[in-house]
C-alpha cells in the first residue's frame, strides 16, 4: 500500500533489551495478559497488512476504485469525530505523564506537531484547505515517540531494575496498544476501498 509503514513491534523492542534468561520473569512482572493482548492485536495488525497487500497486487489492472491512491475528503462529522479522539489521546498522555511526574509538555513534544495542531485547533471552516491526517501517520508518530521511551529505559530493562520503569513500561505499551486498535480500524477500511467495484 503507498504510503502505509508498519512499526516494530513495541514488545519485540523490548525483549531485544531484555538479557534472554530473565525474559520470562520481566514478562511475568510486566503483565503476562497485557503482552498477549498487545502481541495478538499486533499480529492482527500484520494479517491485515498482508490481506490489503494481496488485495491491491491481485486487483492492479483491474477495474477497481482505489481510494488510497487518490481518498476523497472525509465528511465533516468524520473530522470531528477524529479530532475529538485525538485530543483525548492528547489529554491521557498529559495526564498520565502529570501523575508520573513528568512534564506533559514534553510527553506531548514527541509526536508529529501537525497531528497535535490539528487535534488542538478550532472547527474549520468550510473554506479551509486543512486536510486531515491519515491514521496510520498517527499511529507513526505514536510509535516512533513510544519506541524511542523504550530505548530511553532500556538499561532498566532487566530484573534487578525493571520495577523502576515497570508503570512506564505498561503506560507505553497500553498507549501503542490503543493506536494498534485505530490501526486496524484504518487497515480494514483500507482492504474495503481495493475491494469496491468500479461504477460505470
């Protein structure tokens, strides 16, 4: 699919981080159940990956319609509706790093400013030329901030240390968790737009 890039696996990261023989004890500290849920949905995602790939090369030089190539504008509606589930990602990343005691400002830096401007900005108009950003650029930003946490804690990444950084850790993988779900969301929607007939 043009224009759509996966990111790793946030666990995979981790375990890359994780001395081989203490795997099994960091797993179990950080929440055996949260780690099957976020692996499955990753996998999903991966499955879904495919299908829209085999989709899109066994449809090329048929005569289908191809919204990822050229998408037409989302409805106003659906740009609110976006917008409103962007600030409350926003606000939940504020308010996680308040209770951590980080600064919310700085929580927030990290992802794409354009996403944040546009989640943060008033209705526009009818004339305004804004366009809204797709969602797997989201979910890049989301996962290139939640990736590089995860470097930032990696020498805590083991068992003598990792109940320093364990709620961290959880609050990271929870939020790439969330931009997994709205990843699949956009990946089903992408397969049903290469499966549309084209109208004469």
């Amino acid at each position: 699919m043009e224009g759509y890039h996966r990111q790793r696996s946030l666990w995979k990261v981790v375990v890359e981080n994780v001395p081989e023989p203490e795997l099994g004890e960091v797993r179990a500290i950080v929440g055996g159940g949260l780690l099957d849920q976020y692996t499955e949905l990753y996998a999903e995602v991966e499955m879904l990956e495919e299908i829209c790939r085999d989709l899109e090369v066994s449809s090329t030089g048929a005569d289908v319609l191809k919204p990822l190539r050229s998408p037409l504008t989302d409805p106003p509606v659906t740009k609110e509706l976006l917008r409103a589930e962007l600030q409350l990602l926003l606000f939940t990343i504020r308010e996680r790093a308040a209770r951590q005691g980080r600064d919310p400002d700085v929580a927030v830096s990290c992802y794409s400013p354009t996403v944040v401007s546009y989640a943060l900005s008033r209705c526009s108009s009818p004339g305004s030329q804004r366009e809204t950003p797709s969602r797997s650029s989201s979910r890049l930003s989301v996962g290139s901030c939640c990736e590089a946490e995860i470097e930032a804690m990696k020498n805590k990444l083991n068992v003598s240390s990792i109940e320093e950084v364990v709620s961290h850790l959880k609050s990271v993988l929870e939020d790439d968790y969330e931009a997994l779900k709205r990843e699949v969301q956009y990946l089903q929607v992408c397969c049903g737009y290469i499966l549309i007939p084209k109208m004469s």
